[in-house]
C-alpha cells in the first residue's frame, strides 16, 4: 500500500513541475525565434517578477483583472518558500489564455538583454520611490 502512495506521490511531483516548465518553455521558445540574441531566458529569478509587473502596467484595467483571475498567484504560489519562478509560470500561462503571450513576448524582447546567466544590461524599467527630501536642523 505504501508503495502505490509512494508511487502516486511522486507522479503528482512529476506532474506539478511538467504544468509549470511548460509556460516556461513556450515563453523561451517564443523568445528565442523572436530575439535570440537578446538571451531572454537568462533573466534573473528576482528578475523575472519586475517583467511581469512592468508587463502587467502596460494593460488595460480589465486585463489586469483578468490576468489576476487566471493566474490566481496567491493560491497557486502559496506554498513557494523562494524565488518567483511560480509567479512567472501563472502569469505566462494567464497571458496565453488571454492571447497576451505574444505581446509580453515583445516586451521582453524590448526590455531584456542579457550577456550571461543572470547578468543583463538592459531589464524591464522599475519602479522608482520618489523620495521626499529631509530638512535637517543646524
């Protein structure tokens, strides 16, 4: 009995990580017919979470929704611990129900140029905090 769970257990691990490499793959195979030499798929982790949010400022209110809805990140990255590979893998998979997939493939290309693995020159812009200037006494 312990042997069929065993079993069950690690097919459903299989499964999971199948169901998110697959919107990477997509994502890298787009990518790399679109900007090949723009190494996409060598964004940082950290990175990868300042696309989607970049990405996500460039849509309309009702797209936002609809990409949250879909993406339900709150749920399914739940149980992540670190890094936003999650995160990056319910977005894409959002955007490819919504047909976005082409467009943030575009911007990615637009806003990504990496030299090595995780060592870009060019990343999607961030936000920036205005900061209020101090007055001190003298």
């Amino acid at each position: 009995m312990h042997h069929w769970l065993a079993i069950g257990l690690g097919l459903s691990l299989i499964l999971a990580s199948n169901a998110t490499a697959r919107p990477f793959d997509d994502w890298y195979r787009m990518t790399g017919r679109r900007c090949p030499s723009h190494h996409v798929e060598w964004i940082c982790g950290d990175c990868q979470l300042s696309l989607v949010e970049a990405f996500d400022d460039t849509l309309s209110r009702a797209q936002k929704r609809n990409v949250a809805k879909i993406a339900d990140i709150n749920h399914a990255c739940a149980d992540e611990s670190a890094g936003f590979s999650c995160e990056m893998a319910q977005s894409i998979h959002a955007y490819e129900k919504l047909g976005l997939m082409s467009r943030f493939v575009d911007y990615g290309c637009r806003h990504i140029r990496c030299e090595e693995a995780a060592s870009c020159s060019k990343l999607p812009p961030r936000v920036r905090v205005i900061e209020t200037p101090t007055h001190s006494s003298r």
